[in-house]
C-alpha cells in the first residue's frame, strides 16, 4: 500500500464533502456510516453528483492538519454531516463536514500506556435513539465514545473500555488488537482479532452497550472440536493465528457473517503444523446470532508462505445462468477470486484441486494439491520465469535475476 499523509487523505475527503450542497444532502442518503460503505464491504455509493464528467472541477473547499505523521489507512465515516476519523497515532477525532473544524478529539494515550500501535483503518458507529456510539481502538484497548462529545461510555466495559486479550478463552490477557473495524449487527459490534503467532485466532460478538462477550467462533480450533483433526497433536503448544485480521462482511438480512482468515503461525514454517491446518485460509460463513459455523472453504492448505486472506470478503449481487444470484467473494494475495453462493456455500464455477510442486526442503512437507477457480481467470499473472524479468535497465534486470 502507498503511504500518504494523514493532511492529504483529510483534504480528498473534504473536496468530495464540500461539492454536495445542503439541500441535495438534506433528500439524500449521503452517510458512509460502515467501514468500506456497508456491511457488506461494498465500497460503493449511489450518489452521483461528482461523477466522470465533472470530477476534474473539485476544489480544496477545507484542510484539516492532525499533527502526526505516520502511514495512513483509514477509511472514515460520514454520518450526517460529521466525519470520524482516526489518526496516525490512533487519536480518533469527528469534524465538521462542512468546514473542516474539529468537534471533539479523544486520545487513547491519556488513559492507557500503550506501546507499540498498528496502524488504524477506521471505527464503528452505532445508534439508537438518542444513544450514539463511535468504537475505535488502540492497542488492545477497544474505547466506546459518546458520537456527541467523545467522552467514553461509563457504562460500557471497564468504564468505557475493554481489552481485546480478555474473551479469547485463552490463558492470561494476550495482546490483541484491531487493526481493522467490524461491523454492526443488532445490538452486537463483531470484529476478528489481530494476534501474535503464537495465539490462537477467533471471531467475536460484543454487546453494543455493555461490552458483554455474546459469542465467539474459534478460528484455530480447541481438541475435539470440528477441523481439529486437521492438525497433528499437540498443536496449540505450537502453533497459533489463523484470525481474521482483514475485516468481516455481513448479510444483515439473512444473519450471516463472512470471516476470512490468515496462515497460522509460524507464518512460514509449518513443520510442527502438517495438515490442511483449519480454519487457516479460509472463508468461513457463521450465524450471527450465535457464531455458528455455517460452511466454509478453505483457498489455501496447509499454507506455507504468509498467503493470508488480505481482503474483506464481498457481498454482491451478480447474473448467473440468467438469474440474479446474491454472492460472496473472496479475493487472494495470489490474484484468485473465489465466487460462492451466499446461503449454501456452493462455488458459482467449479473449484479444482489441482496438484502443485512439492518442497524440496528436506522435512519442510508442502499439501499435495491446492484450489484453483475455474472461473473468472486469474487477475494477476500466475507464473514468473527468467522471460519476464524487467529489462528497463541494467540495475532492474540484475535485481530480477537476484
């Protein structure tokens, strides 16, 4: 990902917000209220006011300079008229949308010592009536805000407050952290986690108001539960990971969520872990009431080379055999994209095991086969060989060959 200032990336947003007039606000729908649009994970918006034809007219209409200097990744959030953003060093602050002027700032750092911070990709917002929540996080601390005035909820958590290392029914209080948001269903906030390799991954529910665990979905199975007869024994003591660190999707209607996985740990070895290694690598669909596995599919086995699944999934509607279908769909660090009917879990194209390269490190066992989409076709080359290194110069040709 390209790094970009935290100034800059307020200033694009601004431009957009300032070409909307207030009464064409007033009639619209122009909230962005959920990470990436929707539960959905969309990325999409209907509004279509700036478009092709006169996006090169925008003007800076207001900048907003937060002081800190670090990489960038937040997508923010617009509800009416107010944007909530967080900053490089995770201090998550609302503006006016109008003009650019800040409403209320809240740092995590003058409540909680914390050390090092991942890099933040949004929060949440919630409401229900008067009560108007923002969730955001630094660290392993997860904070609930007054969407007002920025103050923390006292009846939430610890004061206003939970540690994401607490609820993982593992032993002691790990460090775990968001780096990217959930999403909303009902009364519940559900997130994935971001681990260390050596803790076991999950997916969790949290009531809205009390911070309450309300279930969770072990993503690295405990003994004698279903995938754990894809590991060899012995294998929490050596292994952990395979969270969802790369956000969820859900379908609201039907009380679906969609969970996509990374590699367990260690990411590249996986000579304690032989085996297909669930639920690492995989698209998993759970009951959001419950956490109930649904189905799954899993795009890598026994993953050996830090393959996560980097993407949210994605909700969509598409025309299969003449008929619309709703879908989800997965996309892979490979350029694979993986297409599943939304309810059963069935491919909307074959998927075929296909037999690929064994290691040929001694006693470093890679899986004999791996899945391959039929359709669509790969949307990044596949193969690299000597007749594609970079000819542009002397320098890049010699770095190919290395």
């Amino acid at each position: 990902m390209n790094t970009i200032s935290r100034q800059n990336a307020i200033l694009i947003l601004s431009v957009l917000l300032a070409s909307c007039r207030p009464d064409q606000r007033a009639s619209q729908n122009v909230d962005w209220a959920h990470y990436l649009g929707s539960p959905a994970s969309s990325q999409y918006s209907e509004l279509d006011q700036i478009n092709t034809d006169n996006v090169n007219q925008l003007q800076v209409a207001w900048t907003f300079v937060t002081g800190d200097s670090a990489m960038y990744q937040t997508n923010n959030l617009v509800v009416d008229g107010v944007v909530y953003s967080v900053t490089p060093n995770s201090r998550i602050i609302a503006l006016d949308g109008s003009d650019g002027s800040l409403i209320w700032s809240f740092d995590p750092a003058k409540i909680h010592e914390i050390g090092r911070d991942g890099d933040q990709r949004g929060v949440m917002y919630w409401s229900d009536g008067d009560d108007k929540r923002i969730l955001g996080s630094r660290g392993s601390w997860l904070y609930a805000l007054d969407a007002v005035t920025g103050i923390p909820i006292k009846s939430f958590g610890e004061g206003g407050w939970i540690h994401l290392g607490d609820a993982m029914d593992v032993d002691g209080r790990p460090n775990v952290s968001l780096n990217t948001p959930g999403h909303i269903y009902k009364d519940m906030f559900i997130i994935g986690a971001n681990v260390n390799e050596d803790v076991p991954g999950s997916v969790r529910a949290f009531d809205i108001r009390s911070g309450e665990r309300k279930w969770i979905f072990h993503t690295l199975p405990r003994p004698r539960e279903f995938g754990s007869e894809t590991w060899p024994e012995g294998y929490l003591e050596r292994t952990g990971g395979a969270s969802d660190w790369s956000g969820i999707a859900i379908d609201t209607v039907r009380g679906i969520v969609y969970s996509s996985t990374e590699t367990a740990g260690p990411d590249f070895y996986g000579g304690y872990r032989y085996g297909e290694n669930l639920f690492a690598n995989c698209l998993i669909a759970l009951d959001a009431n419950t956490g109930e596995r649904l189905w799954h599919h899993q795009l890598v086995h026994h993953d050996l080379w830090d393959l996560d699944l980097c993407t949210p999934p994605t909700l969509l509607t598409v025309q299969h055999e003449g008929k619309p279908v709703d879908v989800v769909a997965q996309g892979t660090k490979m350029g694979l994209l993986f297409v599943f009917n939304r309810e059963n879990g069935e491919p909307l194209w074959p998927i075929e095991e296909r037999p690929v390269e064994a290691s040929r490190i001694n006693g470093f066992d890679a899986w004999p086969t791996q899945p391959f989409p039929t359709k669509p076709p790969p949307l990044t080359r596949q193969r690299y060989t000597e007749a594609d290194y970079s000819d542009i110069s002397p320098q890049a040709y010699q770095l190919s060959q290395d």
